[in-house]
C-alpha cells in the first residue's frame, strides 16, 4: 500500500476537496509535509487513517479480477512442478485436465493433494497430446529456458527443436486450445537482446497464435502476494478468435510478511509449525547482528569484510547478501533453497530461514497443500512454483477471455 498521499488523493481518500485540505494545512488542523525528491506536499498514510472514510475507501480501492466461468473450462499444464499454477487455475474456476511433469517428488505431490488430477510422470517429449485435439480450451506451461539461435531469420517451429519451449509449442500446435500461457523469468525479456522472445513470438505465430502484445511482467506482489517476485507471462490467442485477452488488473493493497505468516486478510491462521533448514554457525553468527530489513551493509567493516569475501571489493548492491527481511515489507523472492549466500531471506525475530511451511504461505499456497519429499526437495518445489494467488489472478483473466468466447461463438 502506499505510504504517502498528495493533496487531491488524500482529499479524495477522505471525501474532502483539495481546497479544504489547504485550508487545513494553513491553520495547522492537517499539516502536509514536503516529499523531499520532488518537493510536492504530502500526507502519510497514518496522518490520513484518523478519518473513517479512507479505510473504507481503501477497500473499494481494492479491484476484483474475479470472473465466474460460464460452463466447465478445461487445461493441460505443462512443467506443473509442485502445482502452484495449476492450483492458482483451479481457485478460478478452470480444471485441470491433464498435467505433465519430469520430477517424481514434484508429481508426488501433485497427486497426493488431487488423487483425481490426471498427472504424466515423465519428459514432456515422451508424450503426445494429439488425443487432446480441439478439446482443450487453455494449454499453460513453464517451460525452463534454453536459447536457441536466431540470427535474424524468422524462426519455425523445427528450428527450436531440442528445447523445452520446443515442446510447449509442439504441444500447443497438437492441442489447438483457444489460448497458450507461457511463464518464463524476466530474463527472457532480454535475452540475447530480446532475439529469444523474438523467436518464440514467430514460432507462436507459425503455428497459428498471435501473442498478445506487449508481453507483461506481472509483479506477484500486485496479486495479493506477499513477494516481490516477477514473472513474464506470454500469452497466444488462436488467431482465428477474434476477442482481445487482458492481463489481469493490478491491486492497490500491498501484503507483507506479517500477512504471510500469521492470521489477517490473506490466511486464517498463524503459519503451522514444520520442519526447516538452519544456518551454519559461522553465518549464524553473522546474520545475528543484521536488524530486521537490513543485509550486510549493517554488519561492523570488518565482518562485513569477512563474510563477503571477493564480493566486498566487487562493487553493486548485493542486497539479497545477509539479508533479513521485516515484518512490514514484503519477502524477496524465494529460491530453491532457502540459505544460499546471494538469496538469505532471515527471518525476522529468529536467526534462521523460512521454514517449509513459512515458504509455501509467502508463495500462498494454503496450509493443506501437503509438498512430498525431502526438505531440500520440499523447497525446492516451492521455490519454483508460480504463487498460487498470481496463478488465480491470471486465471481470471482466462475464465474473462473464454467467457467473452462462448458468448461470441456461441457454443
Ligand atoms: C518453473 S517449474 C514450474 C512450476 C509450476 N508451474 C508451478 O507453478 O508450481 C518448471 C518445472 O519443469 C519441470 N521440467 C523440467 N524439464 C522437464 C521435462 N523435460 N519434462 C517435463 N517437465 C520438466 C521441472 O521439474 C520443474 O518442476
């Protein structure tokens, strides 16, 4: 959520006019304060919350993307990992028809939380999904990514062939849904200067989908999220539909950590207590001394020195480095594993990582959502997944997308 408010916002947030808000600030009822970049005069957000008026507006401020589909929606979702996506879908309404994922601890898990999904164990090359001809109506997929060369020419499907958007792509081109989602890392976006994504839109085009343009970023923490993750989202629409798909709109209301882990708007509960990893001692040691919101920089010269080793004299902020997040921001993008030297995300009272648990609500996946495996397997699950919350949002967007279809078509 914002933390300050110029005039005509704040006198709108709390039913006044800018001119009385003026006169307010000349008798000293209401004092403004100047923002010190660009001088303008503004209130914080606790000088505002006195008045009744901008709590309940911030609240309608709140938008709704929710969309309630017009019959069954079916998908296929590729590279479905430990499920965040495809749950994220399920929570708007679209049912998963069949899933397709390599790791056996991911599947596990997927099949242990939905008995009924219809889960693929094994490489997506192995599988062909011509059965799903003209059934299906959304093919989604993370596809890691792998370059492929350009160089210059307009690319076919063949000349991508080796990698695993290669197979995203064969399995749109097998299925024909009405729309293709691929999620990617915001790297693609400049990959090879921009020549990967490039590719990927004319592959998409050759096989018959104009990707809707421009390609988004979605940032979760826009998507009730408590994370600062980002994540590209390339959308294809089968060209002979003629309807626009929009993104999914961006909410006001900003979620923390705080949100994350105990009982408030986003979850029920306090986090369950579970299992989870612990630093060294050495680092222990070390991160004791950094303050919620701070990171290595807080630490004494000569730790600082120390713990950083060649990293010290290499220049570049290196945030991520000792970092220990507050209770009152949201999390740093969760990785794979929850202790590595460029990514520590302490928690904030504790000197430890996230638990396993504490990780899948910052990625809100709700409490029952059971991760199979090894704790290292475990987070690592997590780590990759869409968060489940950005997953429904986008799924919104589609049920928008296919309603607008089965009102137009008529079928
Ligand atoms: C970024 S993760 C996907 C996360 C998932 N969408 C979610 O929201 O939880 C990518 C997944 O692709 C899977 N994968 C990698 N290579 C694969 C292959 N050749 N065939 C099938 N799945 C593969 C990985 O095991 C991993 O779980």
């Amino acid at each position: 959520m914002k933390k300050t408010y110029t005039i005509s916002e704040a006198a709108e947030l709390i039913g006044k006019t800018p001119e009385t808000l003026r006169r307010w600030d000349k008798t000293n009822k209401l004092n403004a304060i100047r923002e010190p970049i660009s001088n303008y005069r503004v209130y914080h957000k606790e000088q505002l919350e006195i008045f009744p008026e901008f709590s309940e507006n911030q609240k309608s401020k709140q938008r709704s993307n929710k969309e309630i589909p017009v019959k069954d929606f079916s998908a296929i979702e590729l590279f479905a990992g430990a499920g965040g996506l495809a749950l994220g879908m399920e929570k708007a309404g679209i049912k998963c028809k069949v899933l397709n994922e390599i790791d056996k601890w991911a599947c596990q898990t997927l099949r242990k939380n939905r008995p009924e999904w219809n889960v693929l164990e094994g490489d997506i090359k192995n599988f062909d999904f011509n059965k799903y001809h003209n059934e299906i109506d959304i093919v989604t997929g993370g596809f890691p990514c792998q370059a492929f060369s350009y160089a210059g020419k307009k690319l076919g499907l063949d000349d991508a062939r080796g990698t695993l958007f290669y197979e995203f792509a064969r399995v749109v081109n097998e299925v024909k849904p009405k729309i293709c989602i691929g999620e990617n890392v915001r790297g693609l976006l400049n990959h090879d200067k921009g020549k990967t994504l490039e590719g990927m839109i004319s592959i998409l085009d050759e096989i018959g989908y104009k990707v809707v343009s421009p390609v988004q970023v979605l940032k979760a923490i826009n998507y009730k999220v408590p994370q600062k993750r980002e994540r590209l989202i390339l959308v294809g629409v089968r060209k002979d539909i003629n309807i626009e798909y929009k993104y999914p709109a961006p909410d006001d209301k900003i979620y923390n950590l705080e949100d994350a882990l105990k009982v408030g708007d986003l979850f029920d509960t306090d986090v369950p207590a579970s299992a989870g990893a612990k630093y060294p001692d050495h680092k222990k040691e070390v991160l004791k001394l950094v303050p919620p919101k701070g990171y290595w920089r807080d630490l004494p010269l000569d730790i600082q020195k120390k713990y950083m080793q060649k990293s010290f004299y290499l220049g570049g902020g290196k945030t991520g480095m000792a970092r220990r997040i507050g209770w009152d921001e949201p999390s740093l993008t969760l990785t794979c594993s929850p202790a590595q030297k460029q990514t520590e995300r302490c928690h904030p009272d504790e000197t430890r990582p996230f638990t396993v648990r504490e990780y899948a609500r910052i990625q809100t996946f709700p409490d029952d959502w059971e991760i199979v495996g090894s704790m290292s397997q475990q987070y690592k699950q997590i780590g990759n997944a869409v968060p489940v919350n950005l997953g429904k949002e986008i799924g919104y967007s589609v049920v928008k997308f296919l309603n607008d279809y089965y009102e137009k078509y008529n079928c």
